[in-house]
C-alpha cells in the first residue's frame, strides 16, 4: 500500500517537499555499522562467523520444490488472493494521503489519486499518481 509514497521517495529530490499523514519512520544511528561496538570487528571476521554458523545449522539441509501455487483445486481461494493482491486497490488506493509542495503547485494525493492542485497543473486533478509521478519532476 505503500508503493505510491515509495515511487515519489525514490526521486529523493521531492523527499523534502512532501507532507503526509503517513507514520514517520526514525532513522537508526548507524544500523549495522559493528566497529562501533567493537572497533576489531574486520568484514573478513563477519563473513567467517556467518558462514560458519549457516554451515552448523544448515548443512544437512534438504532442497524443496515448491509447487505451483496457482492451482485453485489444490489451493481453493488462491487465485481470488493473486488477484487482490494484483489490484489497483491494494497497490496503491490504501496508500496514505500525502502532499507535494513543488514551486509553483502544491499536489494532493488521496487513495493513489491526485485529488487537489493548488496551482497551474489542474489537469493531474483525477489522475492516477503513479501515471504522473515522472511529469512532477518537470513541473
């Protein structure tokens, strides 16, 4: 449901232009960076500790073929669920209402749809986001 604010977020330009009801995320300190905790930690060492305790745990590991998974017959409902989830509907229409401020338009975007300009581009009013999500770069 998230994917509109992603496809916008991706520009990054716009990043900072954007408001939303969306829950913020919090940026971690350093996620990952393990020299902070232990300045002797090497990639070498990493690579090694990993290895060796995937081989522990997983070396006696079986392959397993999954089976097609769009047979209604053996999994009644599944082809329902695909659909769904390949919808307008769950793809973008839950994504959180959010506005862009660009210089000479403010863009409202409610459900994945423009709803509101504030500005000259009232011709993206009703149009799908994704669809104008490139022209906003130029606007």
């Amino acid at each position: 449901p998230l994917l509109v604010l992603e496809i916008i977020l991706a520009f990054g330009i716009l990043s900072e232009k954007i408001t939303t009801n969306a829950s913020a995320s919090v940026r971690a300190r350093a996620v990952g960076f393990l020299a902070q905790d232990d300045p002797s930690v090497t990639i070498q060492n990493v690579i090694a500790t990993v290895s060796d305790a995937f081989k522990r745990h997983y070396e006696a590991t079986e392959v397993l073929v999954v089976p097609d998974v769009v047979d209604e017959q053996r999994f009644p409902g599944v082809t329902e669920n695909e659909r769904l989830l390949r919808s307008w509907e769950w793809t973008f229409a839950k994504s959180p209402k959010f506005t862009i401020r660009l210089r000479d338009n403010i863009v409202h975007v409610e459900k994945g749809v423009v709803q509101k300009v504030d500005g000259t581009r009232r011709d993206l009013i009703g149009v799908p986001f994704p669809a104008v999500a490139d022209d906003l770069l130029h606007i």
